[in-house]
C-alpha cells in the first residue's frame, strides 16, 4: 500500500498531461511515476527529461539497465528490479544476464560483468572510490565519457529507487526472480 499520495485517473493540470505521455509511451502509468507525479510534478517531469537524456549518452540501453539493475539491487528496491528485470530483457539481457547485473556475478559478457562489478563498488562506497575500481571498468574498455555517463544512469535510478522504498510502491510489475 502507498504511503504517499497518488492520483492515478484523477490527475488534474500538469500531473494529467505528465500521465497521459507516460501512457502513451508504456501502455500505463506505473505506480512508480503515479507515486512521484502526483506529489511533485517537476520531479516527475525532471525524471523523464532525465532519463531521455540518459538515452543519449554513450551508454547502450543494455549497460543502462545493468547500471539500473546493479543500484537497484544493491539498495534493496523490489519495484525497480522488476522493472528493469523487464527492461533489461527488452533491451537485450538475457535471463542469465539480468541475474548477473543484479548479483554482481559472471554473466557471459566481460565488459558487461565490469560494468556491474564497477556499479556495484561505486553505490556500496563511501568516500573517493579505489583506484582499482575505476582502473578495472577502463581495461574492460569504458572510456571517461562512458564513466561519467554511468554516474548520470546511477543517479536517475537513485532517484526512482529512494522514492519507492520510502512510499513502499505496490509491483505492478512481474515480481523479478529471486
């Protein structure tokens, strides 16, 4: 159940026409952007320029979701990693390698594997993170643009992550595999 305000079909002004594009581009509002857009319009509409700005970085839509994957796991966000469990497979991840974006482990694809390994170090550090982190995701063959681009992905998934575990946001999504 919601601990934050939502309005769904009763959406008025901004929220409704905010509603109405995320419709229109996913067949449904998910209780995510509802939870968000009915309390604050100008951050659910900072996320969606956001993530269309995400789209045009450097990054494929696969290390997008693995980014997304790899934060929402590690901060313990069930709504999140069901949806980016379905994302990530719309953008090309196999099952196996769903699993192994969000656990961190061996997934097939080397650059995708250190990619997740890197993600996983940087949301579960404190402080300036080791050399070694950022020397590994290099030799995997990320640029300094594509690091970058990364810390972009990780914050608009912080963002999502931290509104759904403070509201506790119903899954209107197939529950990810454990």
């Amino acid at each position: 159940m919601s601990r934050l305000n939502t309005l769904g079909t009763h959406a008025t002004g901004r929220t409704a026409e905010l509603f109405a594009a995320v419709k229109a581009k996913l067949g449904k509002v998910p209780n995510a952007y509802d939870a968000i857009g009915s309390n604050s319009p100008v951050a659910l509409e900072a996320l969606l320029h956001f993530d269309a700005k995400l789209a045009d970085t450097s990054l494929s839509k696969r290390e997008i979701e693995v980014v997304k994957l790899a934060v929402s796991e590690v901060s313990g966000c069930d709504y999140c990693v069901a949806a980016h469990t379905l994302a990530g497979k719309a953008a090309g991840l196999s099952s196996d390698g769903v699993l192994a974006a969000r656990r961190g482990t061996p997934g097939g694809d080397a650059k995708l594997d250190a990619l997740s390994t890197f993600v996983r170090a940087v949301v579960g550090s404190r402080g300036t993170v080791a050399q070694p982190v950022v020397d590994a995701v290099k030799a995997a063959g990320y640029t300094d643009e594509q690091v970058v681009d990364t810390i972009f992905a990780i914050t608009s998934i912080t963002f999502t992550n931290l509104v759904n575990r403070i509201n506790d946001t119903a899954l209107d999504f197939p529950k990810a595999p454990a």
